[in-house]
C-alpha cells in the first residue's frame, strides 16, 4: 500500500467516519434510543466505530448490524407497494440498465428470466435508452404474466424478511437505523413492511446526509451532514457515490434471505469491496489510537476537508479513490472505478450548454459517458481549463438541486 493511499484513509476517512459515529450516538441518545441498526453495507465501518466508542465511554447504547440492501428490501415491498410504485421502483433508470438487472430486480429465478426474455423481446445484456425503458415499463404494466411472477417472488420475499425482522428484534420496542441515506427509502421501505405486520417502525432514521424525504418519515429523520432543505451549496460540492465507496465491508451485497440451520441468514453477492482488508486495517489503527489518547475530532474541519477533496481531488486522493468500484443499479450491475479518465470531447458533453442542448432539442440524444464521480473524474483527466469544466459541473448541480427542491416544495 502506497504512502499517499494510508495517508488519504488516515487524514480524511478515519476522521469522518468517527465524527459520523459520534453524531449518531449522540442523536439516539438525544432521542431516548438505546437500540441503533446500522444498515448494511455503508453502516458497516460507523458500526464498528459507534460500537467502540460507546464501549470507551460505557454509554448504554446497543449497535447492531443489519443485512439490507435496496434490492431486498423493495423486493419484499413489492407485495405491499401499489402497481404505479412497484414499477417506478422496478424499471428506475441507472448507468448502463439492462433487461438482466430489470429480473435481477423481480427476483427471477433462471427459468423465469429466460420466460421474461422471450416475453418482452429483448436481449437481457442490451443496455436499455430512456425510451426503451419506458416501452418496457408500459408493456410490463397491462402484462399478467409479468405480475404474477412479481406478486409470487414478493410475497415470498416478504415472508422470509418478515422472519429475519423478528429474529434481529425489529419487532421489539424503539429502535433507531443509521445509514448513509440520500431519499430516505430505505427507512420508507422498513417501516411499510413492518407496518404490514402489525410493529411499530424506527423511532428515528439517522443519516450521513438526504437530498429528499418523504412527508411521513421526515419528522423521524436527523442527518448529519445536509438534509433536504439546507447547506445547498455544500451538497452541489458533495458526491454521494464517492461517499459510500468511502464506507467499506467485508461482504457483497444483501440479495435476500435464507433459513438455514434454524438461522435467517442473509444471502450475499460474493463481489465485494477489494480493498476492505487494507483500508480497514487502516481505520482500525487510527481509531484505538484516537480512543487511547481520548482527542477531540473537529467536525467543522472535517467537513470542509470532504468538500474540498470532493470538488478539487489532488493527486493522494485520486490514487486512493481510483481504488474503489461503484454501481448505481438496485442489483449492482456493472460495477466500474468511481475515476475515470475523460477525453475532451467526452469532458465536453458535460458543459452545460451541451447538456441543455441534448434535454430540449433533437440533436445528441446519445447518454452521457458512465461517470460516478465527475469532480474527480475531471481532475484525473489530461485536460486544459478545468476549471471550467468544475464550474459547468457545480452550475448543473446547483439546477439539479433546484429541481429537486421545487418538486419537495410541491
């Protein structure tokens, strides 16, 4: 491991990930919660650190570590959800979507992918447009065939998490999650299905950070770096996805649940996070240490340390972070490097004119390059003026979170 990757995880990562720990410990404290589920697989390291830490200080504080993940969870909502959300849900767009995540996100066993397949008339590796995923979208709605096998993996899904909720103690007095966050579906999501069987959902959702929230979850929700209605400028510097790359696991991600040896155990995806071992090691260090000497950690440094790296990465942060592989789809297909290097004329279609051009006009209806981190993306590459490709990519934020915020307000 290279001098500037230790350095990068040890001067940022390790700080963060302690003044995130103690937020959260904090705020269930605040809100008469001794109970925290910390959701897999980015409450993982806040997990480890929230459980040191409240031993350090013998604060009566329970953490546990809960298998979840999108795909699971929406799988088992299915059941419950309407037909309008379950297929806003099931054919949501994402970098490079294709027909085989689409069955990966019904749960579809082989023989059923192969009957979907030939169903719909597709090629399950053709990566969809816009407009082919709403045509599949529409076609799915007024199919019977297409439900029924939605209705009987759901239902089924629904059963088995519904066991694994009682096993881990879901169903027994309040409890608070911890998760990184952005829309607040997760916590929606859990307390839908939990609701369904008669339990009384979170007490509070704490979270790194929410774009949006629901109406009816937004009062039990505390964040600790932006929430939907405030530090705006701050969450059009921030990267989400960089965010929970930052936060590593040991294992893959949650596809579901199996009984097994009298046990609910989750089943897990066998690609994982590469470099876990070497960066946790790290982070492991760092935090007995801090707890041995007993130092205060400066959140308010922190934080403007996370943007600045965030919106202008040197060259330490960009060998660490080209490390870490990311995938926006439900199912995790096709993972890639959060950098990536870009060609000028590819760095071009992200100027804001271009990409005005592309939404309102005819011309360059063509997806953008796959890019999870454009910030850093633009720092690696071998370009002039980045400056000004930064400052497109800050103004297009700055519409986005308009967007986002006038739709919240509506």
């Amino acid at each position: 491991m290279s001098t500037e990757v230790r350095e990068t995880i040890s001067k940022l990562n390790a700080p963060l990930l302690y003044s995130f720990s103690e937020y959260v410990l904090n705020t269930a404290r605040e809100n008469n919660v001794r109970r925290i589920y910390f959701l897999a697989r980015d409450g993982y390291e806040p997990y480890i650190f929230s459980k040191k830490i409240a031993a350090a200080r013998c604060a009566e504080l329970e953490c546990r570590y809960l298998f979840a993940s999108r795909l699971a969870w929406r799988l088992a909502g299915y059941a419950l959800f309407s037909e309008s959300k379950t297929l806003e849900l099931l054919f949501s767009p994402s970098q490079s979507v294709t027909p085989a995540m689409i069955w990966e996100r019904v749960g579809a066993t082989q023989t059923e992918k192969e009957f979907l397949t030939k169903l719909f008339g597709v090629c399950e590796d053709e990566v969809l447009t816009g407009s082919d995923l709403n045509a599949m979208r529409n076609a799915a709605a007024r199919n019977s065939d297409f439900w029924r096998i939605v209705r009987k993996n759901s239902e089924n899904a629904l059963a088995i998490t519904m066991q694994y909720f009682r096993q881990e103690k879901l169903t027994d007095g309040p409890f608070a999650v911890c998760d990184t966050g952005w829309s607040g579906s997760m916590q929606t999501c859990l307390e839908t299905i939990l609701k369904a069987q008669g339990a009384i959902g979170p007490k509070c959702g704490i979270y790194f950070g929410l774009y949006a929230c629901p109406k009816k979850i937004k009062c039990r929700t505390r964040t600790y770096f932006f929430g939907p209605c405030d530090h705006f400028f701050r969450k059009a510097k921030f990267n989400n996805n960089l965010l929970e790359t930052m936060f590593v696991s040991p294992h893959g991600m949650t596809q579901g649940y199996r009984e097994e040896a009298g046990r609910i155990r989750p089943i897990l995806k066998k690609e994982r996070s590469e470099w876990f071992s070497q960066d946790h090691k790290i982070l492991q260090e760092w935090l007995n240490d801090r707890l041995e000497r007993g130092d205060a950690v400066q959140t308010r440094e922190i934080g403007k340390k996370l943007i600045g790296t965030m919106y202008k990465p040197g060259s330490k942060e960009l060998e660490c972070f080209s490390r870490y592989r990311f995938s926006d789809d439900p199912a995790e297909g096709h993972r890639e490097s959060i950098v990536r290097k870009l060609t000028k004329r590819e760095a071009k279609r992200f100027l804001v004119l271009n990409r005005l051009r592309v939404r309102f006009t005819r011309k360059g209806k063509r997806q953008l390059p796959s890019v999870y981190w454009l910030y850093g993306s633009i720092e690696a590459s071998d370009l002039k003026f980045k400056c000004l490709y930064r400052w497109n990519c800050f103004v297009w934020e700055v519409m986005r979170l308009l967007r986002i915020a006038f739709r919240n307000k509506g």
